[in-house]
C-alpha cells in the first residue's frame, strides 16, 4: 500500500477558499449574464478574500507552535499566517478599488478570478518550507499576475507592461529555478532546515545557489539592482493591478526572503547579511535618486516602491529578533498605504481619463477633500512622519540595524527618507498649493461621480496607516509572536 502524508486540511483553508473563488468567478464568465458579471465576479472574489482572512486569523490563534503540513513541504506557523492576513487584507482592498474600473464586461469576471489566483498563489508561496513548494507557489502567482497587467485590451500600455513583466519575471523565476537546482546538488536536500543541517556552506557552487535564490527573490520584491521592470509595469498595468503588487506581491517576497535565510541558510549569514544590506543600499540609492525626477505619479510611486523594499531589506540584513518583528510591522502600514495611494490614483485615472501627473494633479485637496487628505496621509506615512504608521516601522528598521552593530545602515536610511522628503512633498504641494494662473473652469457636469467602494477602500487605509501610529503595542506583540516562529 502507499503511504500517503497526512493532510492539514485547515492549514490548506485559506488557499483553498481563494482557489474555490477564483473557479466560481470563471464559471460566472460563462453562465452569468454579461451585464451582471462585474458584480457576480467582484462579490466571489471578495468573498473568497474575506475568508481567506477569517482563516488566517484563525490559523494564527491556533498555531502556538510551528508543524509541517504534507510531508513537512509547507510550514503552519504564525509567520505564515500574519502574512497570510497582511495578504488576504490588500486583496480584499484592491476589490474595492477594482470595481468601478473602466474595463470591458467581456473578460471582467476573468479578472476577478485571476485576482483570487494570484492570491492564493502568495498564501501559498509565504508557508512553502522546501524548494519545491517554493517555485510553485512563485510560478502560481506569477502566471496570474502576467494577465492581470494585459487583461485589459483598451490601456494603453497594458500589453506592454504585461509582456515586460513576462520576459523579466520569467527571468527572475529562471534564476530562482536554478539556484534551488544548485543548492538541491549540493545538499541533497529539498526541505529548508534539511538545507540547513547538511552544512555545504564552503561549497562554491552552494554559495552561487545562494545568490541565485537572493537574486530572484528581489527581482519579486523590486529590489534595485533587479528593479528595471517595475516602473514600466506599475505605469502600464491597471491602477487596481498596480495597487495590489505594490502592496501584495513585495509582502509575500520579502517574508519568503527572510524565511529562506533564516531556515535554509543561518551557517552562511556572515555573506548573505552583508549581500542583502548591499541591495538595501542599492535600491534606496536608486529609489529615491530617480523618483526625484518623475512627473508621472505611477511611476514616482514605482521607484518609491523600490525605496521601501530597500528600507524592508535592512531589517533582513539585521538578521536577529529585533528586524523580523520590524519587518512583519511595517509591511502593515506601508500595505495600506500603498493600496490607498494608488486607489487615489485611480479615481483621478477615472475623473481626468487621462495619466496622473504633478501637474493634473493641482488643485485636488480642494477639488476631492476626502482624497486629497488621504493622499496627503500616504504621502507623510512613506516619508515616515509622526502619526502614521510608517515612522513607527523606520523607526523599527532602524533600531534592528543598530542592534546589530551597522550604524553605518542607519545612516544610509535617514538619508534616504531625508532625500525623498522632496517628492512625497512635492505632490502634496501639487494638490493643495496650485498656482493662481493654474486655475481653469471646471468641465461642464457637474462633480465626478461617487464612487463608495473605492472611498471605502481609502478611508480603511487611512484608519490603518493611523491607527498604526497609536496602537503600537498590539501590533507589535503580534509581530513578535509570528516573528518567534523562526529561528534567531
């Protein structure tokens, strides 16, 4: 008789409840009526977010002590599981933000059940715990993720973005692949903490897995120098697309990069710490250089992505307690964050049917008060001002690297938050302090129309990036518990 694993059904419960609602979406593209599919489509989705999250939660209460699912090849901890909530709550989000979207009813529902996809795919991909489950979960999310950003036909850009992100992505993915190949030769061993205990750490060719691992890990988290596909994506895709990766696809990256170090490769620390402070250093250089410059605010948020990777990589780099509490922590606001801006974004996208710039931007905080105090929220929270979440998350960053003795990283960090200061304020500038000669009649029909899902959406990311700030503790202990389940 073959012996099969035993299965954690429950553990699988929040992927399942995506994948079931991703399946439901498609049959809706087929049975339901066209004018009713948006509708049908986006309810299934959310739906299937909201579980996802209820599981999650659940998962996290009743996970006081780390076990293995399938013959150990996913991990049930509440690391996984605080990401899992972080991930469940930005899909849930980004539904709100996608639905009023200017998109053909022809392929909506398709896009909602891409959407479920690439979710469960990240659900899965943060507990895989060999390489295996590792490389499906990434190819999962990426496949779903490729369409979502040439699903719709009428963008401008769209197929373009969704190409560039194929050819690189796919690159990305390549390296990954081959890395895990390399380490796999070595080690003989397929499961992280298998890795780990066969010590090959003085075998070159293990050495170079390693990097090739790192390497596509960052390609995923937008890290510079892997970052050259990001800012043409995040402009091409759709606005909603957009705000999911920023906030989704970086969380479930970032949390898998410090799982693997951690658990696959403590012995080599003493390279990889100084490698991924590298990175960090790298992609808040160019982050920031280069948003300085951009008029186009999808593209100013792009490289500001690119900045808050680098912030995220120091609390890796820091490699003890202290950085992976911080960085569990600040992937919460900046996930709020991320998706509130680009919904503001989008609704302006909507209004002006025309790309977002400095410039249209002028006069909005007047125009759209509840927006313009939102974005102007966002703004001040990835600078990393007092009263939103985002200083306290820096602030975390920071003190894990002095911890750990690299003063030095510190400084490069304020820095770096002291140089973006001019762009994230600039844009505030735009929206409340517009030029006399700037002023121009308002088009004739009267107010944009109200769209509540998507102001929903925003007034939820302001409340968290705010209550951050003052509920500090709570978000903390939670962090910490999940942050215990690996091992420093």
């Amino acid at each position: 008789m073959i012996q099969r694993p035993h299965i954690d059904w429950f553990a699988l419960a929040p992927m399942t409840a995506l994948f079931a609602a991703g399946a439901l979406a498609l049959m809706a593209a087929v049975l339901v009526p066209r004018r009713a599919r948006r509708t049908t489509g986006a309810v299934v989705c959310a739906l299937g977010y909201a579980v996802a999250f209820g599981f999650a939660i659940a998962l996290y209460a009743r996970s006081p002590h780390p076990q293995g699912v399938i013959a150990d090849s996913l991990r049930r901890d509440r690391f996984g599981q605080f990401a899992q909530m972080i991930l469940a709550a930005s899909g849930l989000l980004a539904v709100g933000v996608s639905f009023r979207e200017r998109m053909r009813d022809d392929h909506v529902a398709e896009y909602y059940a891409l959407l479920a996809f690439a979710g469960g795919g990240m659900l899965f991909f943060v507990t895989a715990n060999n390489l295996l489950t590792l490389f499906l979960g990434l190819e999962w999310l990426s496949l779903s993720l490729y369409i979502l950003c040439a699903v719709d036909r009428d963008l401008i850009g769209g197929l373009e973005a969704g190409l560039k992100y194929l050819i690189v992505g796919g690159f990305g993915s390549a390296v990954l692949l081959f890395g895990s190949a390399l380490v796999y030769g070595e080690s003989g061993r397929l499961d992280f903490p298998g890795i780990a205990a066969a010590g090959r750490g003085h075998d070159a060719l293990f050495l170079f897995g390693l990097a090739m691992l790192i390497s596509g890990l960052a390609f995923k988290a937008s890290a510079a120098p892997f970052h050259m596909w990001t800012p043409d994506v995040y402009e091409g895709a759709p606005t909603p697309v957009t705000a999911f990766m920023a906030a989704a696809t970086k969380t479930a990256a970032l949390v898998v990069m410090l799982r693997v170090l951690r658990t696959a490769f403590p012995g080599e620390a003493h390279l990889w710490t100084v490698a991924v402070a590298v990175i960090a250093c790298a992609s808040l250089a160019i982050g920031n250089l280069a948003a300085l410059v951009q008029r186009n605010v999808k593209r100013m948020l792009a490289y500001s992505s690119i900045s808050h990777a680098g912030f995220m990589l120091i609390a890796i780099a820091a490699n003890n307690a202290l950085g992976g509490r911080a960085l569990l922590f600040y992937l919460v606001p900046y996930a709020a964050m991320s998706i509130g801006a680009f919904a503001v974004v989008a609704a302006r996208e909507r209004e002006l049917g025309v790309p977002v710039t400095f410039e249209n931007m002028a006069g909005f905080g007047w125009e759209r008060p509840l927006l313009g105090v939102a974005m102007w929220t966002f703004m001040l929270g990835f600078a990393g001002f007092p009263l939103t979440g985002g200083f306290v998350g820096k602030f975390y960053v920071f003190s894990a690297a002095y911890d750990r003795g690299w003063t030095w990283l510190v400084i490069v960090g304020v820095v770096a938050t002291l140089v973006s200061l001019y762009y994230y304020l600039g844009l505030i500038r735009a929206m409340f302090m517009r030029r006399s000669e700037e002023l121009q009649l308002a088009p004739v029909g009267g107010s944009p129309p109200r769209e509540t899902l998507l102001q929903g959406t925003v007034i939820v990311c302001v409340g968290v990036t705010v209550v951050s700030f003052f509920a500090v503790q709570p978000l903390i202990d939670l962090a910490k518990h999940a942050a215990n389940s690996i091992p420093f």
